[in-house]
C-alpha cells in the first residue's frame, strides 16, 4: 500500500476517478456526546463537589469515562470519589514485582483526583451526629 492512504483502493481512486481531488489535506474533530449523571452533588465554599460513590470499577471503559468527564467539567466544578473499599485492585491491572495489583484508590490519586472512604470524608461533608452514633454501635457489637 503506498504511504498516505488507507487502502489500496483509495490510492487507486486518487490516481484514477478522483484524481483531481485533494487528497488527506483537512482534519475534522468530532464529539460523541455522552452525559454523566453524579451519585451526589453539593455546593461547598464556592465549589461544586460531584461525589461518586464507587463500589468498584468493572472495566477500562467505565474508568476512562471519569477522565473525559473531568475534562469537561466547568470551572469550579470537581469530581471526587467515595470508594466502598479504595484498596479493592483496579480490573485487569497487572500484578507488580511484589504481588499487588494498582488499587483504585492508586488509580485515583494518579490521575489526579480527590478520593476518599467513609472513613476519611471530611466532617464537614458529612452528618457528624450519624457518624458518631454508627461508629458507637459498631464498636459495641
């Protein structure tokens, strides 16, 4: 196949039918529209927090999808994540040298983005009254 064409068919069109056409000159962006609906949502100091609540991911497509839609987001606007279990091992990540596997909570941090566990929201994201009456009867069973 010659260099700059995708097919061998497509040279001989350029050479032949199409031969005073240009040939590969232009370059169009496109957009594949998608929407996002955030698990939690709230105005904190100026900011909108979107929280999403991940129990885990189950594949590349579904964790790639956070990136563009960081990416998108208006200014003063974050995506933050609320992991059930940010040790869990991201789906098909590779075992390293000493056995582990990247954790989603690694995966996070890597890319840029604000994470948690229920343990580590900040107070002031929570209701404090509930945590503390929930962590007394764990503690008592």
């Amino acid at each position: 196949m010659p260099p700059s064409y995708d097919s061998n068919w497509e040279h001989d069109l350029h050479k032949g039918l199409l031969k005073q056409w240009e040939h590969h000159v232009d370059v169009v962006n496109y957009i594949i529209k998608h929407t996002y609906e955030p698990d939690f949502v709230k105005t904190m100091d100026g900011k909108l927090i979107l929280l999403e609540a991940k129990g885990r991911f189950w594949d590349f497509a579904e964790y790639s999808k956070y990136i563009w839609v960081r990416k998108a987001l208006p200014e003063n606007t974050e995506l933050v994540f609320l992991f059930a279990n940010p040790s869990s091992p991201m789906p098909q990540a590779k075992r390293r040298k000493d056995g582990t596997k990247r954790s989603h909570g690694e995966w996070a941090s890597a890319n840029g983005f604000t994470w948690y566990s229920e343990d580590s929201l900040p107070d002031n994201w929570v209701d404090v009254r509930y945590r503390k009456d929930n962590t007394l009867n764990i503690e008592s069973e």
